[in-house]
C-alpha cells in the first residue's frame, strides 16, 4: 500500500491558507478538502463574517427535515466524495447540488492514486436562488426558521455568474497548489502501510484487524460491546461502525452512563412525562426515541444502576420501553452499541452486572488494542496529531527530533491515545514558532525526570484540614502518574471511578490543572 496523504499539514501550505480566506471573506463560501475516504479539513480557517445557514448545517452536523426526508450532513460530505471519486482525469471543475438546495464546486487533485477535491460550498446560484431557498426553508429546524424571518438568523450567500466564475479561478489555483506541494520530496505523507479508517489511522497488525472486522459487523443488525482501555478510542470504534451501516443517515446518539447520577439516567435514557418527578415540568423524549432508526452508544456501561440494566434488557429484547411516569408502551428501532473498560465477565462473577444482560449486548465484541501494543502506530499518530493541532491553532508545520521520537515510543502511554493527543496538543503550543521539537519540550513522567514529592506541611492544621490536604495530594500524584486516565488512577487509589471525579470537582483539579 503506498503512503496516505496528511491533509492536516498539507492545509498549513501558506498560499492555500490566503487563498481559501480569501474565497471565504468575499464570498461568504465554505471552503474545505474532502478526500477519497471522506475526511474532510477546513481550509483559510475561520476568515468569513457572520455565519452562513450552511455554517449551522455543517457545524452541528445537521439533521434537517421530516421523519420521513431527512436530509444530513454526512449525506453531503458523501455526494462530495462521490463525485471527486468519479470525475475524469481532465476535469478541472465539477458542480454538486448538496441538499436541501445549496450548491457545491469541486476542484480535483490527485497523488500516488488518492483522490480528493478542493470544495467551496454553503451558497446558491443567483439565477435560481428563489426554488432553492424555498427548498432550503423548506426542511429548516423551527427555531432557526424563526430566527431568519426575523432578521436575527444566518444568511444565504447568493453567487451571480461572475461571482461563480471568480470562485472557480481561485478554487483550481488552490488545487494546483496542492498538487504541487504533493509533488515536492518534503509532501506531508505517512509511511507506507498506513490506514486511515472512518476517522482512526493506524499500520499496526492489531488495527489493520479492527479495521477489518468493523467493516465486517457494521451492516448487520447486531448489538456490539465495544473493550478497551480508557483513552483507546472506543466512542470512535462506535462511530466508525455507524458510519458504514445501513443506519449512517440517521442520528448517532452518545451518552456516558458514568457521567449521569443514578437517579437521573433513566429519565435521560427513557424520557419522562409532566409530573413524573419534582422539576418535569413537561413531556420529554429520551435518548432512545431521539437515536429511532439510527445508533445508540451507551458509554460506560459497567456503571450502570442494577435496576436500569433490567429496562435495557427489556429494550434490546423487545424495542420497547416505558417512559418514566407513564403507562404508555413505546416501540423504537434502534441498533445498540455498549461500551466499557471494565471486566464485565468478572462484574457478573461478583454480582455486580446481569449475566442475562451480559450475554444480551456481547453478541458482537470489538476490542480495541492499548497504544503500547501498537508499535509503531504511536509515531504515526503523534505526527497526525501534530499537524491537527498546527493546524488548529494557526502554527507552521512542526516536526520531532529523532531524540523526542525516541522518548515517545519507549513511554508506555497508561492513557493510551488520549493522553498521547494531549501531549502532542502540549508540545506544539509550548514550542512556539519552533519548528522542531526536542525533548527538552516532553512532560516529566515520559523523559523520566520525575520531582521529588514535596511533604505537605500539617503544621496548624486540623486532624480534617490534615486529612483533607493528603487526600488531595494523593489524587493529585495518581493521576499524574496515569498521565490522567481516571479510571486508572481510581483503582490504583483503591476508590471507585465516581468516587474519584467527585473528589477531582470538590478540589477543582481540573482547573488547576488548566491553569
């Protein structure tokens, strides 16, 4: 397989930048990259003035319209890619209708067999701006309907023949540019191997396999129990999974069942009617109404009350349920995705997790590698996180020092993806204008340099004040130590997850850590 292309640094190219602000501060377009797997990558950053409707579509990755013509985002990003997947060698400009009514111009390029297209879109034609727009207005959510017919909400760029014609000059100079920078020995390509899958990159054996069985699983119907250690990516594997079933225009709807207090997830799950409990003011759907037809991911599923585990079986056995204060049975169509780090096979040895319940979601289990068992994938992925953030934050193309390299593959990473994106986010922020990172840059614990424990000083204090210092100063160093994996830290501490972020809140670590 010959090498893939890093989008992310290539979008840093400086006249790609200028170029593609300027379509956006003049036209008021949305200018971005799609390639051939779909990834798609803001161009010029955020030059344009006040958003456009289409800006509210992509954004919030829109779902307009009724139950029965429902128009996303993702649909769009997907007619993009078809058309850069299909157009001639020779064609210099392509022209899409993106639903409900917007129109988009295409401008291919092309390197070592991969596709992809340069893609101003958000406006319609001035010529047919009336039928468009009222196709547009025509699926609209209701608030931002109202928000347009009073004066308040986004706009609709409307493009005359010149304006078009402009456009197109400088969207294929923006793809000639690419194309070029793609041709020089410095273009920002990974090594061969390489995969890029539904959002996750990896050359690993042990994700080329997850790759392979995602794709395998992801049209059928059957409920998934998503493993793996906190920081692997499981909401990804989720995603990924949607994203190639036949439920991919519908909603995905996430929720973290650890986040919820036990008295509230029902109602979040369920819903509730007006009266069902202090404060339900009105009727309200739940989470499995809102992901009908589409995917549900029930993050954490470990944490799960005793008593909801009984409702989800009930769901997954029968698609209905009841919503909490009612009497009314309610169906849903919904494919379940259940996610968690935790041993469930233990959990029900001990009592502590339904075995019924158990077998009920692990029809399907996907299990996700930690990062040190990857090998060379953590190279691979801290250069893509690298350019992610440059590009996020407006920084010139960045690259490691082989003695930084070093230090990075030799780390364990017990956070696995998530403390290694963190880091990365770290080092290109605090390296400034620095092109090349060194060591000198890398935190403590991976270089190994780790301070001597301060002692707290109890002098004056109170046997709770004491109690309460050491408690903190110990969460403190645990979660240091796990690079911030809280479910790590929380066992090494001998407390449980929950208990572990009441305490992170009450001592407001996390805005210390911020700080």
């Amino acid at each position: 397989m010959s090498s893939i292309v890093d989008w992310n640094a290539l979008s840093l190219n400086a006249a790609v930048g200028e170029l593609a602000a300027l379509l956006g501060e003049n036209l008021q377009v949305r200018v971005v990259l799609v390639s051939g797997s779909g990834e798609v990558v803001e161009l010029g950053g955020t030059g344009r003035g006040d958003a456009t409707l289409f800006d509210v579509f992509a954004d919030t990755r829109g779902r307009w319209g009724s139950e029965s013509e429902r128009v996303t985002y993702a649909q769009t990003v997907r007619s993009w890619v078809q058309a850069c997947q299909e157009v001639d060698e020779e064609v210099g400009r392509v022209v899409v209708d993106s639903a409900p009514g917007f129109c988009a111009h295409l401008y291919p390029l092309r390197y070592q067999g991969e596709r992809a297209a340069v893609v101003c879109a958000g406006f319609v034609n001035a010529e047919s701006a009336a039928g468009a727009l009222e196709s547009i207005r025509a699926v609209l959510p209701r608030h931002v309907l109202e928000a347009i017919e009073s004066g308040e909400g986004p706009r609709v760029p409307q493009l005359g023949r010149e304006d078009r014609r402009w456009m197109d000059r400088i969207g294929e100079r923006i793809a000639q540019v690419m194309t070029l920078a793609l041709s020089d020995e410095q273009a920002p390509t990974y090594e061969p191997g390489a995969q890029r899958f539904a959002g996750m990159l990896g050359a690993s054996e042990p994700m080329t396999r997850l790759f392979g069985q995602i794709e395998r699983v992801a049209r059928t119907n059957s409920t998934i129990l998503v493993t793996g250690e906190n920081g692997t990516g499981k909401e990804l594997v989720a995603r990924a999974v949607h994203r190639h079933s036949r439920r991919r225009d519908e909603a995905f709807v996430a929720v973290n069942c650890a986040a919820i207090p036990g008295d509230l997830i029902a109602s979040e799950l369920f819903g509730h009617v007006k009266g069902a409990f202090s404060g339900a003011h009105r009727d309200r759907a739940g989470l499995f109404e809102a992901a009908n037809h589409g995917t549900l991911l029930l993050d954490e599923i470990g944490d799960m009350e005793p008593m909801l585990q009984t409702k989800l079986l009930r769901v997954l056995q029968e698609g209905t349920f009841l919503r909490v204060g009612d009497n009314q049975v309610r169906k849903v169509d919904v494919r379940v995705i259940c996610a968690t780090n935790c041993d469930l096979e233990a959990m029900v040895a001990r009592g502590q997790f339904r075995q019924d319940l158990y077998y009920r979601i692990r029809v399907i289990e996907l299990k996700i590698p930690a990062l040190r068992e990857r090998g060379d994938d953590v190279e691979l992925l801290a250069r893509h996180f690298l350019s992610a953030t440059a590009k996020r934050h407006g920084r010139g193309v960045k690259r490691f020092s082989d003695s930084c390299m070093t230090y990075l593959r030799r780390y364990k990473w017990p956070g696995n993806v998530r403390e290694l994106e963190n880091e990365i986010e770290r080092l290109a922020i605090l390296s400034g204008d620095e092109e090349v990172i060194d060591e000198t840059w890398l935190s403590r614990r991976i270089t190994g340099e780790v301070e001597a424990t301060p002692v707290v000083d109890l002098k004056g204090y109170n046997l709770p004040e004491a109690m309460a210092l050491l408690e903190r100063q110990m969460i403190v160093e645990g979660l240091e130590r796990t690079g911030w994996n809280k479910t790590q830290a929380a066992k090494d501490l001998g407390i449980s997850r929950r208990n572990l972020i009441r305490k992170v809140a009450q001592y407001a670590l996390e805005d210390d850590r911020n700080g």
